[in-house]
C-alpha cells in the first residue's frame, strides 16, 4: 500500500512525465510582403510555421516576421522560414515609438531599397500623401506626416460627410504636426480627405487597435485584421531592409 505523501509524489512525477511527452506548439510566422510568380502561395497575412521549409522561383521575395525576428527570402532557392532570422527589435521598437512631443524636427529617412525618397519614420504618424485604413491608438493624438519638408505648407484634414474640418500647418523644416482634437475629434470608421499643397487630396479611415503589441509578428496581424496595409508594407519594409 503507498502512503498518502507517495501518492502525492507519484501523481507529481506523472503529471510532469506527460508534460513533457505533449509536443511543443510550432512557433508561426506571418507574411507581410510577398511579390513575385509564388505570391499567390504566401500571400500577406498567411501563418508559416517556423519549421516550414519554402520554394521560391527567381524573381520572388517574401517577407515574415516571426517572434524572433524578421526572414526575407529572395528565390530562387529553397528556404527554412525559422533558420537565422534577422533580429530586428531594436528597429521594431523605434519604428513603433510613440512620441509626445507636439512637433518633431525630423530628418528623411530613405528607402534602402529604392532610394526614392523619405520614408515615415513612425508607424503612428499619418502620412499625408497615402489614402487608406490607418490603425492608431489614440484618435486624440494623432500627427501628420509629411515627405517633403523645404516649405511651411499647410493641410486641410476633413470630414467626407462634411461635418467638420482642421487646418495643420508644417514650419520649414519640420516633418511632424499635430492635429488639434478640441477643433475636430476623429472617429474610427469614419472616412476624412486629407489635402495640401500638390496633393489633390487622399481620402483615409481610421481603426483603433485594442492594444499594443510588442512583438512584431503579433502587431503585422493585427494590423493585417483591420484592413491597415499601408502600416503593413512600411513594417515590412523598415523591418526588412
């Protein structure tokens, strides 16, 4: 007959025995760029398990970002999604800075892949030249953001159903400008045109995102659930690069 103390061991030690025999869940990763003949196999928002392996053709290149960094393969070749991921949280964590300063003198940030120009700098700020879904997660501190920074130049942000409509004005020099929420409170959901000097005007929607995420490959999904792609290429791009 076992003691009450040996049955209590016993029970432990199975217990600890049958953790060990139920298989680790496969970490996974998530596509944020994908261009080339196999796109329509990794498309942007599709879960790759760490151990996947992948064949691409010349001209492909897929970006995942996994919890342990970023993987960009470029084909032809065959690539194991988990071996040597880029680490990228230093560039993660600038990138989804949030800044409270009401106006950032800034200096342009350039594609390192195109060279064509500045690239925002922040996840959070509007860029004022791209229509779309915007996540954020304060309506009530939101910054615009501009590319080209030689002139003061103002921006009519307004409301497509005519409700209501702010002016926010850049200085020489300065990238960065807040919109003043006690002269237009913004609403998820709601569409508003941004316009300026040489931009007709780019019609944006914004989403609140529940929480913040300090991981990237949770953030691209999250973004990727709420329709903010543009948020997505500039992850992949920054992330990847």
């Amino acid at each position: 007959m076992f003691s009450a103390k040996s049955k209590a061991r016993l029970a432990a030690l199975t217990l600890a025995g049958a953790a060990f025999a139920i298989p680790a869940a496969a970490l996974a990763g998530v596509v944020v760029k994908s261009t080339g003949p196999s796109a329509s196999q990794y498309p942007v928002g599709k879960k790759v398990d760490d151990d996947a392996t992948i064949t691409l053709k010349d001209g492909d290149q897929i970006t995942i970002l996994t919890a342990r960094g970023t993987k960009v393969m470029r084909g032809a070749g065959t690539f194991k999604v988990g071996e040597k991921p880029k680490a990228t949280s230093a560039r993660f964590a600038a990138l989804t800075r949030t800044r409270a300063a009401n106006r950032v003198r800034t200096g342009a940030i350039r594609s390192g892949d195109t060279g064509e120009g500045p690239t925002n700098p922040n996840l959070w700020y509007v860029d004022v030249t791209q229509p779309g879904t915007i996540c954020l997660h304060d309506l009530g501190e939101v910054r615009l953001w501009r590319p080209q920074t030689d002139e003061i130049a103002t921006y009519a942000v307004a409301s497509a159903t005519g409700s209501g409509s702010v002016d926010v004005t850049f200085d020489v020099s300065e990238a960065v400008a807040p919109l003043d929420p006690t002269k237009m409170a913004l609403t998820a959901g709601q569409a508003y045109k941004i316009s300026g000097p040489g931009n007709g005007g780019v019609e944006v929607t914004f989403a609140l995102l529940e929480q913040e995420y300090d991981q990237a490959d949770q953030l691209a999904e999250a973004l990727i659930a709420a329709g903010c792609t543009g948020q997505v290429s500039l992850l992949a791009d920054r992330l990847g690069g």
